[in-house]
C-alpha cells in the first residue's frame, strides 16, 4: 500500500504541474486578450474624438456653405444687373454711332458741295 501511496503521490505531482502550467498559460491568454481589449477601448475613444471633430467641422462647412451660397447668389443678381445695363448702354452707342455716321457723310456730302465749311474752335 505504501508504494501505492508513493506512486500516487508520483502521478498527482507531474498531473499538478501540468495543471499550474496550464493556468498559467490560461493566465498569460488572459492577459493578453485584456490588454487587447484595452487597447480597442483606447483606439474606440479616439475614433469616437475624431468622428465628433469631423461631425463639427462638416457642420461649420455647411454654414459657411450656407453663407457663400447667399453671397453667390447677391453677387448672380448684380451682375445681371450689370449687364442689363451693358445692354442697354450698348444700344445707346450703337444708335450714336449710327447718328454720328450720317452727320459725317452729311457733312461730307455738304463738303463735296463747297457749300458748308466746317471750323472747329478749340
């Protein structure tokens, strides 16, 4: 019986080994996925930082966006305006030019004729 009880004993040691080593390994395993999931936790905080900075600045850009538009379209409407005015100053022109041609072939008609002479006092 005692060499029962020695080799009982003998067995139970490197079983016990086995044990602790595996604990220790499950130990390790632990760890390690904690330190991971720290790390993750970490890396979530910061993600979650930059998207709240992102979500700011696209809101900033939209009002800015907003603003721009509405001095876009002030700017739209004076150049319209603008030209417009062109136009009309254009067919102003057009017609002074039309009315400054007859004057001159009047008066070169009138010239050829020796009948009217032009003096211009400066």
């Amino acid at each position: 019986m005692a060499e029962k009880l020695g080799l009982g004993a003998a067995i139970d040691e490197p079983n016990a080994l086995n044990i602790l080593t595996l604990l220790e390994r499950v130990a390790g395993l632990i760890d390690n996925v904690q330190a991971c999931q720290q790390r993750m936790e970490e890396r979530q905080l910061e993600l979650e930082n930059t998207v709240k900075t992102i979500q700011e600045d696209v809101v900033k850009l939209t009002k800015e966006h907003t603003s721009t538009s509405g001095t876009v379209e002030k700017l739209l409407e004076k150049t319209r305006k603008v030209s417009c005015h062109i136009k009309d100053v254009r067919v102003r022109v057009e017609k002074q030019n039309i009315r400054v041609k007859k004057v001159e072939e009047t008066q070169s008609e009138l010239l050829q004729k020796n009948k009217f002479r032009v003096v211009i006092y400066q």
